[in-house]
C-alpha cells in the first residue's frame, strides 16, 4: 500500500532533526480538508525563517508551495532542490502580474498552498504588498496564518481568513494575530 505522505521521508526526517536540535515544536496546524489557500509567513525579519517554516510544513506534511521564477526551476542539480524544497514555476515572461500567475496556478491544481512574505522584506515594514490578498480574492482561496514565534520557539498555523472585499479591516484582523508572534527580530516585526 503506497504511503499518503506528500513529504519525502528525507525532509520529514531532516525536519525532525532540525527541531529537535533547535528546541522547537510545532503548534496549531492546518485545519483538515482545507486543499487551496494562500499561507502568509510572518512575522519575516530573519533568513532562519525559511528554515523553521520549512521545517514546520514538511513536519505538518503541508506540501506549500513558493512562487519563484521558472527559471530557477530549470537549472541543473539546483532546479531539482528549489522545488523539493518547494518551489513552484511561475511564467512571468508574458505576464508581469505574479497575482493572475497565482490565481492561474489555483485553476491549475486540485490542491494548493501557496506561501507569501507580505511584508517584502526582513526589515520592518509598515506598508504590506496586497499581492497576497487580491490573489486570495480572485482565487476564491482562504488566508492562513503561519507564524513563527521564537519567543515560544513554535512554528504553526493561526486562524483562517475568508477575505471579506475590506482590505483595510481584513488586514488589521491579521496584524492583530502577528502582534502577538515574536520574529527573531520583534523591532522588525508587525506593529
């Protein structure tokens, strides 16, 4: 009987090890029988949050998926890493909209978690790109919150926006939940 893994025993396992080294755990995770949405990564004020995120997914066996140039794809011995690690070819050649290459990407698959770093940058960031948002819209896909609280040393999934058209409300519901996840750096993180 084949196994309903999506996860490569590699990364489970690399995974596992990475946790238990560093002290961290996982915390609340992605409701069962959700298969689409768009999954933000916050607060983002480290190059460590790709590892814990990472980990935390393969451990939740979550297959998310980032947006990346199908170019980085296509290269030899490195093509085949960035999408074990997850990454997923998006055309930009003809379409500069990474919004419509998302919502393509939803029609496209059965089941798709799509994460997005609104904030941009590792730096503080008031403004947040509304890339994220208007693709849940168009999509018709849910916003899950993943965090990373380093305070707690716990990687997990908040609760699940259903965008409402309100960006300006629909966005403070969910810097209200990051204000209470501590980045590596909190001076970077949400306010």
């Amino acid at each position: 009987m084949a196994s309903s893994r999506k996860t490569s025993t590699f990364w489970y396992l690399f995974s596992r090890f990475w946790f238990w080294i560093t002290g961290w755990k996982l915390g609340s995770r992605v409701p069962p029988g959700l298969k689409k949405s768009i999954m933000i990564a916050a607060p983002h004020t480290s190059n460590w949050d790709f590892m814990y995120a990472r980990a935390a997914f393969f451990l939740m066996d979550v297959d998310v998926k980032l947006t990346i140039k199908k170019e980085w794809t296509t290269i030899p011995l490195l093509g085949g890493l960035v999408r074990s690690l997850g990454g997923l070819a998006v055309d930009r050649s003809r379409n500069n909209s990474l919004v419509d290459g998302m919502v393509k990407l939803f029609e496209q698959h059965d089941e798709l978690v799509i994460l997005i770093t609104p904030e941009g940058t590792r730096a503080y960031q008031p403004k947040w790109r509304k890339g994220f948002y208007h693709a849940a819209m168009q999509a018709g896909v849910p916003i899950q919150l993943g965090y990373l609280d380093y305070k707690n040393k716990e990687a997990g999934v908040g609760p699940t926006i259903y965008p409402t058209g309100d960006y300006d409300a629909d966005l403070e519901l969910i810097k209200s939940f990051y204000r209470t996840k501590p980045g590596r750096f909190p001076e970077n993180g949400v306010r």
